[in-house]
C-alpha cells in the first residue's frame, strides 16, 4: 500500500517485496499503457538507458482500460544503447 496516496496494490499486480529492493539503484517499475505496443516501447526505452529485467508479460486488468507490465531496473549500470559506434581502426 501506497501510505501517501492510500493506494494498494491492484487486481492481478504482486507486491513489491522489500527484498526486490536490497539497494540503492535499484527500482521496480509499473509500465501502463493503452496497448501491449506502446507498453514494449517504454520497456525497450528503460533497458536501452539501464540494465533491465527484459521484456516482462503484459498483463490485462479486467474492466480497466490498457495493459500494465512489470519491469526491474539498476539504475548504477548502463543499458543497451542502440547507437554503438564502431571503430574500424582497432
């Protein structure tokens, strides 16, 4: 339960176990989107900036809008970055 905004964990969400989140840097994220596309999009944008838990299974909340997905994130290692340059002189 969220103890500022009194909110609690949603139908068909896990908690968040404070073991998920031993150190410093490290986070746990709840991706929502209006479809799985967009959801795998911001995925893709978390692991491209740091090292991530991958693609995680979207889940569908029946009688609520869009797709929600769990992903975990270290914030201390970097991520795959899409413009790797490669140098040819060795």
């Amino acid at each position: 339960m969220n103890r500022l905004l009194r909110y609690s964990v949603p139908t068909g969400m896990e908690s968040i176990d404070p073991i998920h989140l031993s150190e410093p840097g490290l986070v746990v994220l709840d991706i929502t989107g209006a479809d799985e596309a967009t959801v795998q999009a911001a995925v893709a944008e978390v692991a491209r900036l740091w090292a991530a838990s991958g693609s995680p299974k979207v889940r569908r909340i029946p009688g609520e809008p869009g797709v929600t997905a769990r992903m975990y994130a270290d914030l201390r290692r970097p991520g795959i970055s899409r413009e790797l340059t490669w140098d040819a002189s060795g």
